[in-house]
C-alpha cells in the first residue's frame, strides 16, 4: 500500500529476489526449481545443485572431483603424447603390426582428445569461480560456442576410441579366423578409417545444428533457438 512498497518489505514466508530491501519475492516452494522466477535469477543461485557435481556456486562443486579431473586430464594428454610419438617414429616389423599401428595411433589420438576435454573443463571452471556465482553464467555458458566446442570434443573422442577398437578388433578377427591366410591391405584399413572419422564427426557436431530433426534424435528437451 505504500508508494514505494516498503509495507510488503521483510515479510515471513516469502525469498525476496533482491535482498531484504526489495519488494520482487517469489514464495519458497520456487526456489532450486531450474526456472528463474525472479528477474536477476536470484531464486536458483541461492545454494542448488544444479547436478551430480554442479552447483549453483561451482561449475564443478565437489574438490574431490575437480583435482581428479585435472591430474587426470594431464596425465592422459601426457602419456598419450609419449605413446603417440613411440607409435609414429617405431617400425612394425610385420603387415599386421602395421595395421594395428594405424588404428592404435587413431586411438591414442582420441585419447589425447579426451584428456584436453577435461583440461579445459577445468579452465572453464576456473574463469567462472574467477567471475562470480556460476548460475549467474548457466544459460550463457549452455548456450555458447565454447560448450558447444566442448560438447563436441567429448563426444567425439569417446565415440571415435569405441569406434578405433571395434576397427582393430575387426582386422584382428579376420585374420585369426583365416589362419593368416587373408591378409587386409593398408588401404583397405586407410579407407575405413576415414569413414568411420566422417561417421564419428558428424554424429558429433549434428546435436548443436540448429535443426528440429536433428536434434530430437538426439534428446527430448533442446532450445534450438539459442544463439550459438
């Protein structure tokens, strides 16, 4: 009833969006119910888990978690460097260990994917500890070309390595059930390999087109109307 509404000011009951001072409230049972009912977004950055290891805080809330992933990440870009070198630089000294070559430098490759995946993981969530309250960046960072890139990476680093395995696992099957009668040529495995790179990359990147149809063949739920 007042002019500037200081009679509805610190009532019981009510999460006022702005502090004590503001008249903008939202009731309780709205609070950490992933929809910003209050103008600045105040209602869901008020200490919710936002995931198993997100909060509204942190991008990665747990420290357990955040350390692990870090060396983790190091370890396996790393290592997968160290292998990735041994790999390329050795001679096999038969066919067959040449082609497994091939498809162990392509997994050792996705690997490394993964390990700088996770390493900038962790960046991210630096510049957003760095920046303020991580829920006050969500929408922005969900909808932006840096997630998007991440999104990428992982799927296409996972994907690639089950896909490198299931190559080499092939070759190795043939042979063994022809009694190394049949041998498969370099550029048979060259050939797959790249089309099962075209495979994995598309199936990576088609989740972040802008498409009806293809996204609902990937999740229930996207906004394909964020800017990217």
């Amino acid at each position: 009833d007042c002019p500037e509404g200081a009679d509805e000011v610190g009532c019981p009951g009510r999460f006022y969006c702005s502090g004590s001072s503001s008249i903008e409230w939202v009731e309780p049972e709205k609070l950490c119910d992933n929809v910003k009912d209050c103008s600045n977004g105040a209602d869901e950055c008020s200490g919710c888990t936002m995931g198993a290891f997100t909060s509204s805080d942190f991008l990665i809330s747990s420290n357990i978690v955040f350390v692990l992933t870090l060396l983790h990440g190091a370890a396996v870009m790393i290592l997968n460097a160290r292998q990735g070198y041994r790999c390329y630089t050795n001679t096999p000294s038969s066919q067959t260990g040449e082609l497994d070559r091939i498809v162990l430098f392509q997994i050792i490759s996705y690997d490394f994917v993964m390990g700088l995946y996770q390493i900038l993981i962790i960046a991210s969530s630096v510049i957003f500890w760095v920046r303020g309250k991580y829920c006050n960046f969500e929408a922005e960072w969900r909808s932006s070309i840096y997630c998007a890139i991440l999104g990428i990476l992982f799927t296409f680093s996972s994907h690639g390595s089950l896909l490198s395995i299931a190559q080499i696992s092939l070759t190795r099957c043939i042979t063994c059930l022809s009694n190394n009668t049949i041998y498969i040529k370099k550029s048979v495995v060259m050939m797959l390999s790249l089309i099962c790179f075209v495979i994995n990359l598309g199936n990576s990147i088609i989740p972040i087109i802008p498409l009806g149809f293809a996204g609902h063949c990937y999740c229930d739920e996207c906004d394909y109307t964020a800017k990217i």
